[in-house]
C-alpha cells in the first residue's frame, strides 16, 4: 500500500534541517545511554494531549531507520491512534489485530512507510478495555513477537496522566522517552508524570522538549 507521509515527518522532507540534526542528536544520545543495557523497545508518551509524541515517535523512527536499523512504529494509543493518519494509510488491522489472530499474531500486519527498514503497526479497531489489553499477558506476547522481526520497536502511548495505559505499557519495554512541550506542559504534570512511571518502576531514558524556538545562526548554517 502507498503511504503518504505527513509534512510534519520534517526528517523526511527536511532532513538538512536544524530540527532533522536534533533527532539525529537525540538518536545518538539514546544509542550512548544504552551501551550496558540494550534499548530495544521504547514507549513514547508525553504527560498531556497535543505535546507532539507522535511525531517526535515518527522522526525519531526514520533517523534510527536512517541510520541501517529496523524500526516498527507500533500505535498503542488504543483510545485516540494517529499513525496511520500520519502515514495515510488504513487503521483497519493491527496491534488488536494480533491479540485475537493467530495468524497476525505470527506474520504482524506491518505496513510500509515509504522509508527505507521503517515499517507501521497501526492501532487496529479500538478495543473497549484499552488498559486491560495493555495489561495482558498477550500484550508481552505481541512485544516478544515485533522485537524478533526488526531492532527496535517504538510505543506511541496515550498521555501518561490523563490514563493508566502509558504506565501499564512501560513496565513491560526497555525504556521510556517523555515529550514535554515548551511553553504547553505545566511543571507539575511533567512530575506527576515521572512519578507515576517511576512507580512502576519503569526506566526513564530521558525527555524530549518540544516546539523549542530554533537558533537562527544555527538554521543559516544548516540549510544554505
């Protein structure tokens, strides 16, 4: 199926861009964080709606992709998915696909984005009980099953404040990347936010501060 990616996706369209280097960076430092304890799967959320996790999930993917791995972007937002709008493609199979299908279960309906080793695990129909199939032993089944096909699996995940399933689903991944927004996300629901994945234990790789105001000199001297 023919993808057509989003403007947003800037490391597609802009990747000479100062935003498209700072993924680039921000590849590079998850890569250094992860010498001694592999980072395979990651859970991306943010601690409100609209702070822009998906599409830094989605510019994250295709610079890992970039750089010769294998990348599934898996949408676990199972209340309000967006990937596969990102990607303009159907949302009609997927992750709840997978937890009532065998069949998926063994061949996943990965669809291609368009990017060279980065390939898409939209949502599927929405399920009643979002949390709870989080929660599920088939979920680890299904996450056991993605990181035996490619490197790395990414989580797009509900806002971790508004809901429980962020929480669930980092307990059960490598790693957590919190999206703040600058200028959008108040302090206290960035802390109420790492405190509820720390009470899961959950391993925080770090934070990503979005829709930051870009240097001038350093946009003159990327893009001629």
């Amino acid at each position: 199926m023919e993808t057509h990616i989003s403007p947003e996706i800037i490391t597609v369209h802009h990747p000479r861009s100062p935003i498209a280097e700072a993924y680039r960076s921000l590849r590079t430092n998850l890569e250094f964080s992860s010498l001694d304890r592999p980072l395979r799967t990651m859970v991306i959320t943010s601690p409100g709606p609209g702070e822009g996790k998906s599409t830094v999930l989605v510019n994250l993917g295709v610079v890992i992709a970039q750089a010769g791995k294998k990348v599934i972007l898996a949408d676990c937002d199972l209340r309000r998915p967006s990937l596969h709008e990102i990607f303009g493609v159907s949302n009609d199979r997927g992750i709840t696909t997978m937890v009532v299908d065998e069949e998926a279960m063994k061949n996943p309906p990965l669809m291609q984005t368009g990017v060279e080793n980065l390939f898409l695990l939209p949502s599927g129909p929405l399920p009643p009980n979002p949390a709870e199939l989080l929660a599920s032993r088939r979920m680890e089944e299904i996450i056991r099953r993605l990181t035996e096909t490619v490197d790395m699996v990414l989580f797009d995940a509900p806002p971790a404040v508004a809901v429980t399933d962020a929480i669930v689903l980092a307990s059960k991944v490598d790693g957590v990347l919190l999206v703040i927004s600058a200028g959008q996300t108040k302090k206290e629901m960035a802390r109420r936010a790492k405190d509820l994945l720390e009470k899961v234990n959950a391993r925080i790789i770090g934070s990503v501060l979005n829709n930051a105001q870009i240097d001038v000199s350093l946009q003159r001297y990327y893009i001629p």
